[in-house]
C-alpha cells in the first residue's frame, strides 16, 4: 500500500488531497488493485464522497468540523446499521450512533460527515435530499466527538474502525491536513452539542478498552 499528496487544477477546479494506491504482485509484474482518494475539501469548494465502503472519512485542513448532517434516527440497530452500509456504498461518509434516551431506550442516529460550516454541509445534503434514502438529511451544529485513536497509517486506522464494529460500535475517519505536520489521522465515535450527552458512550467506550477523549474535531 502506498500513500502520497495529489493535486489536481483546471481552469475551474482546484483539489488536494491524500491518495491511496493499493498494489498486488501478480507473475507479470506489479499492479494496483484499487484506489481511494481522500479529497482535502476546502480546497475544492467540495466535500468530497469517500468510496471506502468499509470506513467513513472527512478531509479538512485543521479547521473545526462543527457540523455533521443527520441522515435519519431508528428505533434499532439495525435500521441504522441497514442505511449505514447503504450510505458506505453510494460513496457518502457515513456511520451511526446510539442516543440513550431513557435508563432502558435508545435511538440509533445515522450521520454524514463532519464539516466546517452549515454552507459546506448543505452542499452534501442537497445531494442527498435526491436519493430515495436521504429525503429528511439536516445539518446540524453538532461540534463535540469522542476520539478513539490517532493512528499513523490508514492501515492503523482501519484497524481502528473495524475493532469499533466488532464491538458493536460505528466510527468515523478524520484525515486533516496541516503545514508542516502535514497527515493528521483521527478516528472518533458520535456527534454530540452537550458534552454531557456523550458520558454513556464514553463508559461504553471504556468497557471495551477504548481510551475515548471528547474533542471539537
């Protein structure tokens, strides 16, 4: 696996981002086998869709992400874990969480992304007010997570994100980019406005051996 800076112009579209080549070694020589570009989103005016249906990501260039876009709310699991894949297939960031609402009731919330303002979110939610499953998306001013990780490789953080789902828990990618840092990888779990409404699921996170960290992305 390989991993590089890539940017692209034209005379009305600019873009950077992190490109990932995956190579395998076959009796000809070496050849790729799939590829992922995390676009960098301030740049282009854009968010982009990620087309890894295994992980959700968000790109930015270290600006706060205050707001995600709430795509839908389910009374089970697996309503949202359902319209989790199907986002993860039609190229959107997606991934869900539980809202505990009572001692015994939750809502399982199914969120797109994380952005820097109410403007760039819109953009992705017109888009998906146009597809028969994202009729009711809204952006939200939800400014608080739980971070999960810091991983040095996107191979780190899938291992990351699939530890969550065998734990019966959703997380998102965070791929920033910063001068002179450069790649800064995030995995964190939820959306949350109060910082109390994430204490449940920072002791969940702790029961399964996760050290979470409430963060404004």
């Amino acid at each position: 696996m390989v991993c590089f800076t890539q940017a692209l112009s034209s005379g009305n579209f600019k873009s950077r981002g992190l490109k990932e080549l995956e190579w395998t070694r076959s009796s000809s020589g070496w050849k790729i086998r799939g590829e992922n570009f995390y676009e960098w989103f301030s740049h282009s005016g854009a968010q982009s869709l990620g087309n890894d249906a295994g992980s959700g990501h968000s790109f930015s260039a270290e600006t706060t992400l205050s707001f995600v876009i709430h795509v839908s709310s389910h009374s089970n699991k697996a309503g949202a874990l359902s319209l989790t894949n199907q986002l993860r297939k039609n190229g959107f960031d997606a991934y869900w969480a539980p809202f505990r609402m009572s001692m015994d009731t939750f809502i399982y919330r199914v969120y797109v992304g994380r952005f820097s303002d109410w403007n760039q979110a819109h953009r992705v939610v017109r888009i998906l007010r146009k597809k028969p499953f994202g009729g009711h998306a809204t952006a939200i001013p939800y400014s608080l997570a739980l971070k999960v990780g810091e991983p040095d490789s996107l191979q780190d953080a899938r291992m990351i994100l699939e530890s969550l789902r065998k734990v019966g828990l959703s997380g998102l990618l965070l791929v920033s980019y910063s001068e002179p840092l450069g790649i800064h990888l995030r995995v964190v779990v939820g959306a949350f406005k109060k910082a109390y409404n994430a204490t449940w699921m920072l002791q969940q996170l702790k029961q399964f051996g996760f050290a979470g960290e409430l963060i404004s992305p």
